[in-house]
C-alpha cells in the first residue's frame, strides 16, 4: 500500500493535536483529508451550500448546514 510522507513539521503538530484531543494521528488525518476532499467536491459542484461537520471533546459529529 502507497504511504505518502508527511512534512515532519505537520507531523509535529499533528502529535501535538493528538495529545490535546485524545485521538489517534490517523484519526485526525483522515477527518483532515474528508474535509478538504468535501470542500474540493463542493468547489467544483458549484454547490451554494456548505455542510460543516465538526467533532467536538467527547468525538461527536455536530453537522451544521448553512448557505454560502
């Protein structure tokens, strides 16, 4: 399987984030990732509508929909 290197920098502060969270590295990755492949999607749709999803201490999707 193809494992791209991260920038030791971002790997840095994604340790950081895993420490503060409480969550894997790679849980944090892939929420990254979903995120900005959704934003992407929307970009290119011409979607005029946004759907956030955040995950707040307990690890709960919140999704919020709003009109861009």
């Amino acid at each position: 399987m193809y494992s791209p290197k991260l920038n030791p920098d971002l790997v840095r502060k994604l340790y950081q984030l895993k420490m503060s969270v409480g969550k894997p590295m790679t849980h944090l990755i892939n929420e990254a990732v979903e995120e900005y492949l959704r934003r992407k999607d929307n970009e290119e749709s011409g979607s005029d509508t946004e759907v956030d999803i955040k995950v707040n201490e307990r690890g709960n999707k919140n999704i919020e929909e709003g009109i861009c």
